[in-house]
C-alpha cells in the first residue's frame, strides 16, 4: 500500500507529542511493508529529502514571503504541502490513500483528496476546544472550524482514546461509523539509554539524600505546571529533601518562574529548558517520579515514555491519561487541577518506595501488552483496508475498537487491553 502522510511537524522537529507519534506509527507501517512517504515542514539545517527508518520524508520549503499572521504562514505551509505531492505524482508515485494529521495540513488534504480522487483518513490528536476549554476568540473558532471540516472531509477518523472520540461526537457531531479509536503507543527502546554514570548526572539536580520529581512537556496552561507548584510547599512540609525539575518550553515559561520566586520555591525547582533525549532518559532514571498534572490530555503519551523508562507515574484523571494509568494498578491518578489531589499522590510514591516499584513493575507489563507499535499498525491497516474497500480486509468493522463508544466496552477493554475483538455497543461513553 501506497501512503502519504501530511503533517506539520516529524523528527527531528518536534514540538509536541504529535511529531513522535506520526514517525512511530509510519516507520511500523514501513516496516509492515507499505511505501509511506511523508511530507512536511522543514527546519533550519534540513534537507529536502531524506529516509528516516524506512520512511522517505520530504521537507517543503518555508522560503516564502513573510505571512501577515499565523493563519498565512499555515497557508503558506499547505500550498507547499501540495505542490510537493503534485511533484511527486509527477515523478511517477501514486499514494493509494493520504493521512493527514492534525487541522494544520488540513487545506492540503482537503485539496488532495478532491482533486486526485485519493480517499483520505485524518486523526485527530487534540481539538482547539479542548486545549481551551471552550472557543473564547476568533482565531480559536476559525481553528475549530477547520478541524470540523477536516473531520467532514475524511473517509475516516481516528482518535487516540475514548476521551477524545467522545468529544469529537460532542463538538463536531462527527459520525459514530466514521470514528475509530486507536491508541498511540511507544518504542520502549528509546527510552532506555541513559547517560553512562547516572551519579555524577543526578548531582547536577539533587544531593544524594534529595529525591527528585520530574515533569517533561510544553510549558502551557493545559499541561498544569502551574498546578503542579501550587502543591510544592504541601509536599515540602512533609518532605523536606525534593528537589523538582520542570523540563520543556513554552509561553508560560517565565510566568511559570515568575511565581516560583513569588512563593519562594524557586531554589527547590530546576527550569531546564528544551532537554535532548539523552538527558530526558537519564531525568526519568534518576526520578522517583514522573508527573504530568494535566488539565486537558487527549491521550497522554508521556506517560507511556515514562513507563518505557521506568518510572512511576502520576498523571491527572483527564482524557486519554484517565484510559491508561489506574490509580495504584501501574501508576497513580490525581483530581485535574486539585494542588491538594497532586500533593498527596507524589508524597505517597516519595514515602512507600516498595509500593512505587510495584506500580512501574506493573506499567512495564502494560506497555509491552498494550501500546506496542507494531499492534497499532495492525489496527491502523484495518481501517485502511476498510476504506479501500480490499478484498482480504476484515470488513466486519464492528469488531474494531474504535466504533465502540459505550461504558460497558471501555471496561472490557480496561481488563483485556484489546482493541480490536469486542462486539459492537453503540451508546454514548460517559
């Protein structure tokens, strides 16, 4: 099978989970078989073609006259989008269908899809109301109003957990036999290696008698950072040696400092900045725990990343994050914007050592269970099988996970982890 995947962002540029999750999911469908060529922006040093890991990856250029405004420059990166398909269909390659991830290719895909008569599948990983609870301004509703005409657009659409097919139902009215969720996953491998003296590594964040708490993620209101500060003086009463290291970047970056030197907190907490991989394994290796107390999650990846590094997990109970960890199964769950909630759950992993390895021992089987790569490149070629309408597809779609919305099917996927034999419930996930 021929595949173009449209995305704004792929290895090495990564700004969020998005670029991460696209290079997985096309490198294991490379590795199943399929041409996926990828085309996307480019970035300071790139080069215009390259294959990355079996995936040949076109990078467009952003030479262009400078755009008035956001809006223009996402324009601009779509009419590039498309003169490099029209190129490569001119050099004699002919995709079978285009994935398009996410509303900022969103005009390409649409144009592609109408005027090559290719069938289009689109995932979306988050929406604009989400992020924002809610539409506020004129932009966000623009945004929005892309993302639903994407989504209308699609043959089909895949959304990474329950939470988010939930919310696509709610905000864009999309479809139920349109929808499919499929989870994301990670490559445990990569976040093995670590730096070869960890020691010497960890005296650069904490005494030997400090512990530490990790949080990695883009430094925005909906990662909940600031919540996170909000319980740093509760957990320094009852556990003095804590030393905090926030890692990312963002626009709430000097906000976030800012009131880290108002409540005083600020000699307790390393800001690090963007972290290479290395340094992001080796923090999770040296940490006691890993926390991510999110207001909006619609899946949650860092929390697999976490697990493949072995460490314990505390994430908030929102979204895809609410799907993955339960609380004091393989990680533990706070109320979503509760500094109190956050508090208590790290001081439990920091005060029962015996109790967080038994949480990571059990994240560890989940992983390898359940967010395989090679697993979610199965269930992603059922839904291409099904859009193409192929003879050998599995075309009794009820069995796949994603048109099943109902409470009663997300249990049973909680206690077996599968995501494709169940028998079709239709109903509304609560």
């Amino acid at each position: 099978m021929k595949i173009l995947v449209l995305t704004w962002e792929y290895p090495p540029k990564v700004v969020g989970g998005l670029a991460r999750a696209v290079a997985d999911l096309s490198e294991a469908l490379a590795i199943k078989g399929h041409d996926v060529r990828v085309v996307t922006s480019d970035y300071p040093g790139s080069i215009a073609e390259e294959i990355r890991n079996g995936v040949r990856v076109y990078r467009v250029s952003s030479q262009h006259p400078q755009p008035l405004n956001f809006l223009d420059s996402v324009l601009y990166l779509n009419f590039n989008l498309i003169e490099r398909a029209i190129q490569l269909l001119r050099e004699g390659w002919e995709w079978d269908l285009i994935h398009a991830h996410d509303w900022l290719v969103g005009h390409a895909a649409k144009v592609l899809k109408q005027s090559i008569g290719k069938p289009m599948i689109a995932t979306i990983h988050a929406t604009e109301w989400g992020r924002n609870n809610g539409l506020h301004n004129d932009l966000q509703r623009h945004i929005s109003d892309v993302e639903w005409w994407l989504t209308y657009e699609a043959y089909a659409v895949i959304c990474c957990s329950f939470y988010m097919c939930s919310e696509l139902q709610r905000i864009f009215q999309v479809p139920q036999d349109k929808l499919y969720v499929i989870p994301n996953g990670v490559v445990a491998e990569k976040f093995m290696e670590a730096v070869p003296d960890l020691t010497s590594f960890r005296n650069n964040y904490a005494t030997p008698d400090e512990q530490i708490i990790f949080f990695i993620g883009r430094l925005v209101h909906e990662k909940g950072v600031h919540v996170l500060l909000e319980a740093i003086p509760n957990i320094l009463r009852r556990v003095p040696n804590t030393k905090f290291v926030i890692a990312g970047k963002g626009p709430c970056e000097k906000e976030l400092k800012y009131r880290a030197e108002e409540m005083g907190i600020a000699d307790r907490i390393h800001f690090t900045g963007f972290i290479d991989d290395l340094t992001r394994n080796s923090l999770y290796k040296v940490a006691s725990a890993a926390v991510f107390p999110s207001l909006y999650e619609p899946f949650g990846i860092v929390a697999l990343e976490a697990m493949a590094a072995g460490t314990p997990v505390i994430v908030s109970d929102v979204g895809g994050f609410a799907e993955i960890v339960q609380h004091g199964r393989n990680g533990l769950t706070t109320y979503a914007g509760n500094s109190q909630s956050l508090a208590d759950n790290i001081v439990a992993i920091l005060q029962a050592p015996e109790f967080a390895k038994k949480l990571k021992e059990q994240a560890a089987h989940d992983l390898f269970s359940r967010y395989q790569w090679s697993k979610i490149a199965e269930q992603t070629e059922v839904v291409y099988d099904k859009i193409l309408g192929n003879a050998h597809a599995n075309l009794d779609v009820r069995d796949l996970m994603g048109r099943m919305t109902s409470r009663f099917v997300y249990e049973r996927y909680q206690q077996t982890g599968n995501f494709v034999d169940h028998e079709l419930i239709r109903g509304d996930y609560q």
